[in-house]
C-alpha cells in the first residue's frame, strides 16, 4: 500500500479504533491501484478527509495536504465560479445530517492550484463501516469527452428545443413520483405529506431533479421532463 507516514498516522488518529483502521486498509489499498478513478475518503463523523488517492493528489497538484487541512472550502476554492454556489450547496445538504440520500452525482469544472482546468463528474456516495458514516469521493476527468460534446452543441436557443437527454436519463421510481407531483403543482410540504417523508427528503428530491436535468428552476424542470411523464 503506498501510503505516506503523514497519511497513515492522519487516519489512524482521526479514526481511533485499531479494527476500523484495518478494514481501511484494503480500502485504501485497491484506491491505490485505481489507474483511472480519482477517490477521497472524507469521514462524515469528524467532517474531515482522512484520505486521497495519487491519481486525486496529481490533480490537485501536490495540495493534498490543504484539503485534510481546510477540507471542503479547499475543494470549493477550485470550483469554476460560475459553478461553486451550486456544487457548494449539493455537497453541503449531502455531507449534513439527516442524510437524506446515499448517493450524489455532479458535472462541473474545476482548476487547480497550478492553473490547469478540468472538467469532472463527481460521484458521492455513503458507506457504513464499524459503525461510521464514510462519504466516498469518486472524480472522474471527462475533460476529452467535453471537448468532444462542444462540437455537438449548437446554441442554446437550440440545445432547448432539441434537448433529448431525458431520454437516456435514469431516475428512480420515487424521483419519478415527486417528479409527477411537482409536474401537478404540489408543493414541497405537499409532496412529503402524500409520500409519508419528511419536508427536507422533498425538498432534497426537487434539488436532485433540478441538478438531473440541468436546469435552474423548477418550471424549467417540468418542462423538460415532461416526456418522461407522458
């Protein structure tokens, strides 16, 4: 396992018990071995990073250390400007209790601290381990493939006329739910009433939706998930 002095005596005093620390270990060893996949360990108790893999410490270009240090507004600080007030609050409503979700999936673009600019698809997801709530940070570079979209794109006039991604958009039957009800005007409060969860779990759902389709408001959202509702 190629992990640094620094690193191993990080984890194991943030995470205290012998036991969990050796389950981590084969964690960490096969995100070592990850050629493609970007990973961070971020320990949801503590509200710390224990950890990042080398393929993440290339991209961030030897600041690993500040995202222990400083955490998410390190990461935050990375954010295309136009981006960070979205992801900032996803991550935010994702990484705070109650833990309405364990999954979140992101697309934004970030430049590190040498200047280099990426786009990434950034996938969150929680996992228990001896009874510790692990948020796993998987980051992807699909700055080719954006660079290969770019030359579908036409302008955005017209990207809103011909938008097809619904099509192929996966949603769960319970999106799909809140989705019909918001389609019919309910509100948030509505919503969680007549499904039986709480007003936050609506509104993370109404949140989710809007990220899915890549809109802004939720007008725009039943517009362009109309077709999956008919």
């Amino acid at each position: 396992m190629n992990l640094t002095n620094s690193d191993q005596i990080l984890i194991e005093d943030v995470l205290e018990k012998h036991v969990l620390f050796s389950k981590m270990a084969s964690l960490i060893e096969a995100c070592e071995h990850s050629k493609n996949t970007m990973v961070g360990i971020y320990l949801l108790e503590k509200r710390q990073f224990l950890y990042c893999n080398l393929r993440l410490k290339e991209l961030l270009g030897g600041c690993c250390s500040l995202l222990r240090d400083s955490g998410w507004d390190f990461w935050y600080s990375l954010v295309d400007p136009d981006d960070v007030s979205r992801i900032k609050g996803a991550i935010s409503d994702f990484v705070t209790l109650p833990y309405v979700q364990d999954v979140l999936t992101l697309k934004y673009c970030i430049r590190n601290k040498l200047g280099k600019k990426f786009f990434v698809r950034h996938e969150l997801l929680i996992h228990q381990m001896e009874q510790r709530l692990l948020a796993i940070n998987y980051i992807f570079d699909i700055s080719e493939k954006e660079k290969i979209e770019h030359c579908f794109r036409g302008p955005k006039v017209m990207q809103d006329r011909c938008f097809t991604k619904q099509s192929t958009l996966v949603i769960s039957p319970r999106e799909k739910q809140v989705l019909q009800l918001i389609a019919d005007g309910f509100s948030s409060k509505q919503i969680a009433d007549l499904l039986f969860i709480s007003n936050h779990t609506a509104v993370s759902h109404r949140k989710n939706l809007i990220e899915k389709f890549q809109v802004k408001n939720t007008a725009h959202l039943v517009k362009r998930a109309l077709p999956l509702l008919q």
